[in-house]
C-alpha cells in the first residue's frame, strides 16, 4: 500500500500497468484524504483527474 497523492500522474500510469504485466500482482494507492475508504480501478481515477 502506497500514498499515491505525492506521485505524479505519469507514475500512476506506469504503476496501473504492472498488474496488466503480471496478473499476481495487486496494488493499492491511498490517493484521497477522506474517512471513507472507495475501492476503485486506478486507471478510473487516472481518467477521472
């Protein structure tokens, strides 16, 4: 688990595409600071900012 609000967004491109390349592996950003947890596909979120 990661805080992905400090990381760029050509990062968080480069970070969704490592399960495409290996389907093991999961990965999961904090990328808010809210009190509720949303569990959502990163490259939604890349789309969405």
């Amino acid at each position: 688990m990661m805080e992905g609000k400090f990381l760029a967004r050509q990062e968080w491109q480069v970070i969704a595409n490592i399960p495409q390349q290996d389907p093991r592996v999961k990965i999961v950003l904090e990328v808010g600071s809210g009190r509720s947890v949303e569990w959502q596909p990163l490259t939604e979120v890349i789309q969405r900012s």
